[in-house]
C-alpha cells in the first residue's frame, strides 16, 4: 500500500482519517485530541531541562514530575501491541552528570511497561569535555506496552560482518551460520574504530555539515527514527512524536508509508517541519540513507593529519607510528 504521495494535506489536529496531522501546541493538549489504543509508536526527543530557548530550566524533581504525567497520558493513547521510543542524554547540574534514561526507566515501569532495549546512539562529535570524558552517546529507551508487541528485525538488519562464516562443528558443520537478509544490527558501540561501520547505532549526530541540518539546535537524524519505524509499527500504523520539532519523526514515518502526527509548540518549527515535509513530497530534501556508513578518515586528508607545529610531541609522534603500522 503507497499512502503518499495521493494525499499531502497536513492536518492541524488528530483526525482517524488523516494520514499526516502536526499540531501547534502543548504536547499534552495535543494528546488530548488522540482517542485511547490508537497508535501504534510514540518515538520522541523529549526537552532535557538544559536550557534551550524552547525550555525553561526547572529543579530536576519537578521536570520530572511534569513529564511522568506527559507519559502516563501518552500511555492511554497506545496500542496494546505498541512502543514508544524514548531518546535522551543528560541533564548537568554544577558539573555533576544525571543521565536522564535512569529517571525515566521508573515512570515508565510504575505504568508497567516492558523495556525491551536500551539502545545507545554513539556519534563521533560533539563538545569537548574539560573535567570528564566528553559524552559522545545518548540513549534511546524503548518499551512496549505489553509482550505482544510488534518487532520486524528483516527491514532493519545490517551487513553481516564474516557472512562467508560456516558452523566449524555439531549437526551443523560446514553450513552457513549467518542469515543471507543480514544481521540484527544490535543495541550496543563499539569503541574500536574499524568496527564502528558495522555498529549499529553509529548514526552522525546531526550537526552543521550534516544533510539534514536546520536551525534547531537538538535535531535528531531522520536515519535514527527510520529504524524504530520500521521495526516496531507496519504500514499504515500511527506513529506520534509529542515534541515534533523540525518534523524529523513524521519524515522518517510518511518516508516508510506509516501515518504520523507531531505536536510542537513553537511557531517557527512548526513552520520548519511543514517545510520540510513539504521538500519530501517534491523529492528535495536532503536525508542521510538508511545504513550508509559513517565516515571513516583514511588519515590522507590535510585535517587528518598532524600539524608541523605539533610533531615535536611525543605522544603525537606515538599516534603517527600507530597510524602507519595499520
Ligand atoms: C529535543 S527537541 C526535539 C527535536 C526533534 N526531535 C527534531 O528532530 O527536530 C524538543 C522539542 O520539544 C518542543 N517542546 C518543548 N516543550 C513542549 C511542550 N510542552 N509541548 C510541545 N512541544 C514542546 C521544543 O520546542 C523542541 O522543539
């Protein structure tokens, strides 16, 4: 079934027979419209409490306390058979870390949920730490309602590593031990750089030089919801994002033929996202593609390679010898 692009109208409030809804408002207004058991993935980046300009910092506490209620709504508004995907980093408060994954798991297992992974989403950019290791990954939650839950693994496997490996003894032996569709792409990083292609959930965090960029300051990538859509709903499921952003989640459902609604508070997103959605229906806006591969620097390139001014250092020197021998 091909919902789109017959129909482009984007409707401003939940209507069943809709196929794409954005909502300018409250998150919890918007869920309001939403009758119970009717969609099939929430996948969200909720407000961290950071500070942003779209957020007004609160005690940790009452942040909390605020979204437990968000969830508990969001709740009344799955399916029996559906997830939400819950993606998030840290709060900092006088230096100090609160991953906020940590707080969450216990709203969402008061409602007796089932966290079925805890994925990390590694990228290989970001700030510098000065008095820590600097962060380079954020979590995605991902819970189901109940434990008939939907989960496809064919439309998001990955290349297999060794698919020429054979079972080397038992019943088995000398026949192909792997899956010709490819493997299950995994919840977890790998910190050794060649492996980092095949990782998983090694998608670029989306920053100045990436495709997808706008102005918002915490996008996620397209590429990243893609794989929570195609695994958890079918098509022509609802997939929802309460804090809709620049519209990355309805792009990464309307993309894959699912229905999705998005709520957004402030104007200019809003305005952003319709954008957006816009240039996918007229085939120009700039994704990243599902599984391609992070770049990998062949040490050849000028910024790869050390500079005249600090070659005198040993430790630079060391880094160079380790280059070579590869
Ligand atoms: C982390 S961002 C999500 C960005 C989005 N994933 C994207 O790729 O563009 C959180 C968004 O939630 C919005 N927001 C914050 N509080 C909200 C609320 N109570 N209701 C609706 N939207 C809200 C913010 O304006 C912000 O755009």
């Amino acid at each position: 079934m091909n919902l789109f692009p017959s129909d482009r109208s984007i409707a401003d409030r939940f209507n069943p027979d809709a196929n794409l809804v954005l909502y300018r408002g409250d998150a919890r207004d918007s869920i309001e419209t939403i009758p119970s058991n009717s969609i099939a993935l929430i996948v969200t980046s909720p407000p961290y409490n950071i500070g942003k300009d779209y957020e007004q910092k609160t005690a940790l506490e009452q942040y909390l306390k605020t979204q437990e209620k968000t969830i508990g709504e969001l709740y009344r508004v799955l399916r029996e058979d559906g997830s939400i995907c819950w993606q998030v980093g840290n709060f900092i408060q006088n230096g100090e870390v609160y991953p906020l994954d940590i707080f969450y798991y216990d709203i969402f297992k008061k409602l007796n949920m089932f966290l079925r992974n805890r994925i990390v989403w590694h990228y290989g950019h970001g700030l510098h730490a000065k008095k820590r290791f600097s962060g380079r990954y954020e979590t995605i939650l991902w819970f189901s309602k109940s434990d008939n839950y939907i989960f496809n693994l064919d439309p998001v496997r990955v290349p297999s590593k060794y698919p020429g490996k054979r079972h080397y003894k038992g019943a088995k032996k000398g026949q192909l031990s792997g899956n010709k569709k490819g493997k299950n792409p995994s919840d977890v990083w790998e910190i050794v750089v060649k492996d980092w292609e095949d990782a998983i959930w090694d998608i670029p965090n989306v920053k100045s030089n990436h495709p997808e960029k706008t102005n918002h300051p915490c996008q996620y990538p397209v590429e990243l919801v893609e794989r929570c859509v195609l695994a958890l709903t079918n098509e022509d499921d609802w997939v929802f994002d309460p804090y809709a952003g620049t519209g990355t989640s309805l792009i990464a459902a309307i993309k894959n033929n699912r229905r999705a609604m998005g709520s957004e508070k402030e104007a200019d997103y809003i305005e952003i996202a319709k954008k957006r959605i816009n240039s996918y229906y007229d085939g120009s806006l700039r994704t990243r593609p599902l599984g391609k591969p992070v770049y990998v620097p062949t040490g050849k390139e000028k910024v790869s390679q050390i500079p005249e001014e600090w070659k005198d250092n040993v430790q630079m020197n060391l880094f160079e010898e380790e280059k070579e021998s590869k």
